[in-house]
C-alpha cells in the first residue's frame, strides 16, 4: 500500500467509526446530555400531547414546525416528537421555552406523538407500541435528569382531549 491507499484507509476506517457511533446514540439514546443543560430553566412538568392527526395523515417535525410558524410561534412549540415508528426527534431547543400548554410553558417540557385521531377523525389513543416504549423512556430519562418533575397529559390543563390517554393511568416512574 502507498501513503495515499493508507490515507484512503484510514479515512474510511475513521469514517465507519463515526457511523457506528452515530447510530448507537440515535438507537440507544434518545436525550443527548450535553442539551439537557438548560440554562437555569427549572423543569417541574413534562407535558404529553398527540399532534392530532389521522393515521393516514403525514406528520413530521417540519410540518407541525411549519403548522405553529403560521400560528405565529417562532418554530415547533415542543421539545421532542414521537413518530409512530417509535422514532424520536428534537423540535424546539429543551434550553428554550415550548410552546404547547398555555400557562405551563416556562417550567415544561412538551413531548408530542404522531396520532391522537383514528381514521375517522375521533380523539384515540393511537400510540403504535413503539410509541408507548419510545415514550416511556424519553420520559424516564427526562425524570432521571429533573427528578422533581412530574407527568401530565395536555388536557389535564385544557379543556382538551390532547393527548387523547390518560396519562395518570400509567406509571412513568
Ligand atoms: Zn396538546
């Protein structure tokens, strides 16, 4: 091997690495620690919403950050949103303020999950089982990190079905 097949190697051996470990945050850790610093941000509520669509509908961090843009919010109100494939995805900075309950905003965290309506447009709890398992561990290691905090559905606040489950009938702890 020349210098430059050695360089070539060790790039792409350096490359793989990176890709593995890649993967494993995003597979086995949903909370990035280093953003779980906040800025003095006191965390007393983790606040559970669905996004209100249909199974049928498509639903992303790009389309509810484009949803609350033209509701006049400056980007996606919650902190994290559960796809139905169990998939969790950052929305809002957790060192910023959301924007998902009124009143409760300053000291919350706001998760989301992709559903909340059945086919026909009622309020249901569609969380897919990888949902339920993504959800209770966002949510454990949220406790884990601001053990004073509690959980509560949205409508526990509002005169809402949101998140369409009751929160207090499972053990998040
Ligand atoms: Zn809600």
């Amino acid at each position: 091997m020349n210098a430059r097949q050695k360089a070539v190697v060790a790039v792409s051996v350096l490359a793989a690495g990176l890709a593995a470990i890649l993967i494993f945050k995003k597979r086995y850790m949903i909370l990035d620690k280093a953003k779980l610093l906040i800025n003095g941000r006191t965390i007393k509520k983790i606040i559970i919403h669905c996004s209100a669509t249909k199974p049928t509908q498509a639903c992303t961090v790009e389309l509810i950050d484009q949803w609350h843009r033209a509701r006049g919010f400056k980007c996606i109100g919650y902190h994290y949103v559960i796809y139905a494939d169990g998939t969790v995805h950052e929305g809002r900075p957790l060192a910023e303020v959301g924007a998902h309950t009124e009143g409760y905003n300053s000291e919350s965290v706001g998760i989301c999950y992709v559903g909340g309506l059945d086919a026909t447009g009622k309020a249901a709890d569609t969380r897919t089982d990888a949902q339920k398992k993504a959800l209770r561990q966002l949510v454990s290691e949220l406790l884990a990190t601001y053990p004073e905090a509690t959980v509560y559905g949205h409508r526990e606040f509002a005169n809402k079905a949101c998140p369409c489950f009751d929160v207090q009938a499972e053990k998040w702890r």
